[in-house]
C-alpha cells in the first residue's frame, strides 16, 4: 500500500477511465470521485460505478450536485435537443449546448477540497484539448490558471504544499488516449460516452461521434452497443 | 426593474447582508444563493432566508452541498471543538480548524455557473482580509487569480463578456462594514455570525469576537443576543 494519494475525477467516461489507469500505474492510492449532476447520460455513474469495482477501489464517493437548480444546458434539461451529426472538424471551434457552466471549475473544486481533506498529492482530471467539444474549461490555460488560484485559496497552497492538478491526456487525440489506454489495460467495453444516455450509444452525439473516430484511428474495436446506424 | 443582474453568496451574515444591500444600491436586480453545507451554524441559513425575506428578493436559491462527505473541518464535524477566545490579534495570522477545504472556491464556482446561466454580469462576495479569520480563500489576490481562471473555463469569458467577481469589503476593517451597512439600513438584527449556531451567539467563538470588535470600534450596538459572558 502505497502513502502517494491522488483524487480522480472520474465520470465514467473513456477519458477518465484512462486517467484513473494511468494514475494506478504511477502508484498513486486512488480516491475516485463521481458527480450525479443531473446529468442526460446519468448511465455514465453506472459505468463509473463498474469501472470502480473492476479496479477494486476501496474510496469512490459519489456526490450529488443541484447544477439543474442553477445551470442551463442540454445536459441538464432533458427536454432540450441535443446537437447530432455536427462536422468533426467543427466541433473544437464553437461551444456547443451541452456546455454546462462552469461544470469543471465546480467538479475541481469539489477534487480539491477532497485531495486537502485527505492529504493527498494531487486531483487527476481526463480532460483533453485535441479531440475535444470546444468546451473553455478543457483548455490548458484554464487548467494552469485555476491550478494558481487553488495554490492561493487552500491551506495547503500557502504552507508551500499545493494540491497538484495533472492532466495527463491534455495534448492527446482521441485515438492516442484509446492505445494508452488499451496498454494500459483498461476495460473500455464498461466506459460510456454518449450524451443520450440510452440502452445503446447513439453514434450521432458530439461525444459519440469523436469516440468512434478515436476507435477507428485507432484500429482497435469498440465493445459497446449502437443504435443501428 | 433593472436588467443588470448579479448573483449574491448570501450567507446570513453581517458581510454578506452588507454585501447584498450594497449590491442593491448599485440598482443590481439581485440573485441571491445561499448554501446548506453541513455547517455547523446552520442558523445561518436561517438569517439567510430572512434578509432575502426583508429585501424581496425575488430569486433566492438554497443549494445543499454534500461537503461533509469530503470536507475535514470543525464546521462540518460537529463533535469536534470550536476554537474558543482565540487572541484577536493572531486570528488573520494562522489557518484555524474552521477551515474548510476549497469552500469559496466551491461556492465562487456555483455562483458563477448560476451568473452565466441567467446572463448576469457579476458575482458578489462578501469577503474581507483585514478582520478575517485567517482563510486563504479570503485573500484579493486569490479573488483575482481565480476570476482570471473564470474568464479562461466559461463561455462568456472566452465571448469577451467574463462574469465580474465582485468583493467590496475585501479592505474594509468589520467597524468600517458595519458603518457601511447601517448607512445603507441593513437590519444587523436578523443576520447571524456565531460558529455554534444556538439560540445565543456565544461571544467566544472567532466569528463572534471580530463581530463584537467590530460594533465596539463602530461605536453601534449590536442587536442579537448573546451568551452571559
């Protein structure tokens, strides 16, 4: 048992579910931290759940936040339509609907005050900039400016011990996560990804569509169910 | 009615409330969120209610934050001891045990998911660092690093229009706040400061010694009862 302890944001998706592999191969103690957020695709929390139990993670905390009293996306309100079928090439350059405000500032603020109560080293979080929704808060500026300001505002970070944001996939494609993460070993037949959040994936969904190209780039098989396409 | 909204942290106490009234002065129409975290003075929440009650403010949201599943704090772990008659003149030099982890960070976060979702331009907080208990999420250059992360994740920040924070106490001394809220007619009576949070403020507690202070320097008597002391 190892004493280097590490939060990880883990949503449920292929992106955290790398991350959380990645941070158990560098031997951190991993604390997982799930958000039911109202979220349209709250089947991601099962996957979160499954992917928790398949790495035999004794700490996964799974908090519930009101962002459907305050936030207004297609996310959270499931009457709205969700964007299909948009360019790929498109999706980095304008933020689409399903943007919730302020969803990750929020989620790294709960990581942080976990990692301070718990004397841990650092909060993992699976963001990537490169096959990525256009999302501001995915981006590494934001990343390194927030990273200063939890140095400022936390106990930790003024007696020189500042909890340390890592993002290990911020500069990797789609497909370059896929391969680390199939070395890695990570089961990715219980990720989930699309925003719809039915018995089977959709495929048309931003996070659906830039999932299927990492697989293709890739050349490896995506275990999950489509809807027939 | 004005069309200039803003989000207020109304917490229920005395700089929060002085916080809010100012925000009105400046014909801010007024969104106020309150939280419920497990704080120990949960009383709190009631003055909360009752100063959104005595402004008719319209919109006033009370969000329940689960951060005594995370959180190591003396405010959050009610079996824990308060501090008690702490030095006045060592309160803002050491980080007490009621601190707790990243709670402005959290709360500044939901704010600001709150403004953007409603196209407010800014967040108020009722934050000072000069009769403050020594939390580093009180400090101005905190504030800024961390609005300057705002601008950075949010979608109005990267359209040009980022969400102001705004903090107008942070150089006030609690005398001068106090003066500033009697001038703009706060009802010092209905707020609540006391860490304890009984039927009585207890006079010991940091909360209620930089309260006390504070109305002695301002030469104004404090409304609300307290302890024999």
């Amino acid at each position: 048992m190892t004493s280097k302890k590490a939060v990880i944001l883990l949503s449920g998706g292929l992106d955290s579910a790398t991350t959380l592999a990645y941070a158990i191969s560098k031997d951190y103690s991993v604390y997982a931290l799930t958000f039911n957020y109202g979220q349209r695709h709250a089947r991601e929390v099962v996957a979160a759940r499954e992917l928790a139990a398949h790495y035999k993670i004794e700490t996964h905390k799974l908090l519930n936040l009101d962002l459907q009293a305050i936030g207004r996306s297609a996310l959270l309100d499931h009457t709205k339509e969700l964007p299909m079928n948009r360019p790929l090439d498109k999706l980095s350059n304008e933020i689409p609907e399903t943007y919730v405000p302020a969803r990750n500032i929020i989620m790294l603020s709960y990581g942080l005050s976990w990692a301070e109560s718990i004397d841990a080293e650092s909060v993992f979080i699976g963001v990537n900039s490169i096959d990525y929704s256009g999302y501001p808060d995915c981006r590494p500026e934001f990343l390194s400016t927030f990273q200063h300001a939890a140095e400022l505002g936390t106990k930790t970070g003024v007696e020189g011990k500042p909890i340390k944001l890592e993002f290990p996939l911020i500069n990797l494609t789609k497909a370059e996560i896929i391969k680390l993460g199939v070395e890695l070993g990570v089961p990715f037949g219980l990720t989930w990804s699309c925003y719809r959040g039915s018995a089977k994936a959709c495929g048309k969904c931003d996070s659906c569509q830039l999932r299927l190209k990492g697989f293709e780039e890739a050349g490896i098989d995506d275990e999950i169910d489509y809807d027939e396409m």
